[in-house]
C-alpha cells in the first residue's frame, strides 16, 4: 500500500457519515443550483447532470496524446479539434488525471484557455499516478492527502481555477467512500470544485456517496455493444437525479461501422486484448454494426449517429462523450444530435438489439476487476 494511505480522522468519519448542437448554441456556464433539487430546465440543446447544465454530447479527450493505434497525435491538430468542437456547440469536456498521463490535461488547458468561463471540465483522480512525473503505481488510490495532490496537478495543468465535475476514476478497495466525500466535500467549500461523480462504482458505492454528498453524474461504460449499466446503475441514477456519462459510446469504434473481420489491432491496442474483439465473438458482435447500418439507411445517418442517438434517448440525463482525434469524426458525432426516433421506432430498435447476444468481455481482466468494486465500510 502507498504511504500516502493514511489513517482518516474517525471524529470526521462520523460526521460524514450521518437537439441540434450548432456553431450558433448558447454555452452556457455551471447552473447555481443543488445536483438534486430538480429545478433545473437546460436550454435547448443541452441537458442536466444533477446541477450541472452542460451540451447533450461531450468530448473525450483521452487519446490526444495517444491513440487506440499508438499514434501520438500532432498537438496542434488536438487544439484545433478542440476549438472546433466548441465552435460547434460542444461545452462539455473530458479528461483525467490518468490520460497521458498528465499531458491531455495540458492540451486541454490550452486549447480552452480563451473560452474557459464558456465551458465545462471534468477530470479524474484515483489511479496511482505520480502527480509530479506521471508514473504509474499499476493500481488505484484515494486517500485524502492523494485526492488534493491530484486536484491541485490537474487545475495546474487546466489552467483553471475549478474542476466543473470531478470524478473518482474507479474505486480505491481500502478508502471508504464517505472518505473521498469528504474530501471532495471541503474541495468544494474551498471552490476548487463544483460538482462531483463517479466511474465503475458498484451499486452500493453509489448510493452511500449520494446520501454523503450527492453525485451530479456518474461515467460508466455504455453503449449498444456494452449495455451493464441497465440493470442496476440507471435505474439508480434515475431513481436519485443523477445525471449518466457514457464512456465509449461507440464501443471504441466497433459501432461506426470501422471495425469488420478483417481489422487487425497494433500490439499496444487496448482492444486488441477485449475478448468481444476475438475473431469468433466479434463475427457475432457485428450483427449489432448490421443493425445499426440498417437504421442508418432509414434515418439518412451514418451508424455511429444511430448508435449515439439511441443512447441519448435512454433518457434526458444522459450525456454521450465520443472521443476522437479526426475532424471528420467529431463532426460526424455531432450530427447524432439530429437523429431522433418516435417511441415505437425506439422500441422496435430496442428490442432488435435485445435480440442480439453480445459475446466476450469488454476489457482485459485487470480493468475488469476494477469495475464495480464497493469501498469498504466506515
């Protein structure tokens, strides 16, 4: 274990423990109102994590510094994509702490810097990441003095002087949640953070740290080839008010129609090592592209827009974030936003994806085994 877990004060554990996005949009700021208080209306083209008002479809950052291919993009085509998507409508942000490391907080920061005030950033801590040098511990950490180190590497990076919605990246097994609330909570009062959520959380997680300090959103994966968060987390983000991130919207690309039988991975390629992307399990999988192509033709899209419109539809608070490092692609996303189906046509693709049995894993057994994990009790 790190030396930064340190043993947490048991008094203050008592205490915490009682439509079209357009060039044209509206960016819009932070809404000043509690994450749960459901006085909130967005403006149109926009939707609400808990307080937080933000454009219906976000952008991922992630691979700005390194793709899924193991290409390290040129910086100032990243910038210019950034600045692209604000240009057309896009408010909402994406990063962590992790992705570089540290370096697509720095291209972030930069590119944002003249419309800060315009938008809005979330960024992560949680793994064990040297916030100095960006090496990785090979696990996760949440302690207390971990959390600040992290938050203060990142606003440094960003440039900024708050993180719009803060997210604990994955669970750390040895803090309890109403630890990192609590942390959370007093980087709150100091205003270096406005709201808050949490990624891959287990069920029980996620409602301890609401009734601590409610979650505006929370980031897991989801999307018509992973569709876990079904059958417990929606309905609990539904049933509190919290607002639901997919990450890898497109399944990493296999939605867009990019991926077929005859697509090789590079060796470094996270994908190349999900079993869903085996050749057996993936010519099964494909009859989900089929689908999706299918709709594309009825609809005049393309298959990642069908695929980014039926996740929209599952409800008002949530919020895709598609990553991309290609102008035509962000652009293509976008569009999703005009893509809408009546309530039959949403059932009948429904059920046609019901339909379709999705084989293999979605990440290698590592990342596996740090989705849904529960932090301990106080």
């Amino acid at each position: 274990m790190s030396d930064d877990h340190k043993e947490i004060d048991p008094i203050r554990r008592t205490i915490l423990t009682g439509a079209a996005v357009t060039a044209s949009a509206v960016a819009l700021g932070v809404t000043p109102v509690s994450a749960q208080t459901g006085a909130a209306t967005p403006a149109p083209g926009r939707r609400m994590l808990g307080g937080l008002e933000v454009s219906q479809l976000g952008l991922g950052v992630q691979n700005m510094h390194r793709t899924f291919h193991t290409i390290v993009p040129e910086r100032a085509d990243m910038i210019t994509l950034i600045r692209t998507a604000f240009d057309e409508g896009v408010t909402f942000f994406d990063c962590a702490e992790v992705y570089g490391p540290l370096e697509c907080e720095r291209i972030l920061g930069e590119a944002i810097a003249d419309f800060r005030d315009e938008i809005q950033i979330t960024t992560k801590f949680g793994f064990d990441v040297d916030p100095e040098t960006g090496a990785w511990g090979g696990g996760v950490i949440s302690d207390p003095a971990r959390i600040r180190r992290a938050v203060d590497g990142s606003l440094q990076r960003l440039g900024t002087d708050r993180v719009d919605l803060l997210y604990q990246h994955r669970v750390d097994p040895a803090v309890p949640i109403e630890d990192v609330a609590g942390t959370v909570s007093d980087l709150m009062a100091e205003g270096k953070v406005l709201h808050w959520g949490l990624s891959e959380m287990g069920p029980n997680t996620l409602r301890r740290a609401h009734e601590v300090l409610p979650v505006a959103a929370v980031q897991n994966e989801y999307s018509m080839l992973y569709r876990g968060p079904e059958a417990e987390i929606l309905p609990i983000c539904e049933e509190l008010g919290i607002g639901f991130v997919p990450f890898s919207p497109l399944g990493y690309g296999f939605m867009t129609g990019a991926i077929d039988m005859e697509t090789s991975f590079a060796p470094g390629d996270f994908r190349a090592n999900t079993s869903r992307m085996d050749p057996e399990n993936r010519e099964a999988n494909l009859a989900l592209v089929d689908l999706a192509r299918d709709w594309a033709g009825r609809k005049d899209a393309t298959p990642g827009q069908i695929a980014l419109a039926w996740l929209m539809a599952q409800g008002p608070s949530v919020v895709p974030i598609p990553g991309t490092t290609q102008l035509p692609h962000l652009r293509d996303n976008i569009g999703a936003a005009q893509v809408s189906f009546t309530d039959d046509e949403l059932a009948e693709l429904t059920a046609a994806l019901d339909a379709i049995e999705v084989r293999g894993d979605r990440a290698p057994s590592i990342v596996m085994e740090w989705n849904g994990t529960e932090a301990p009790d106080v």
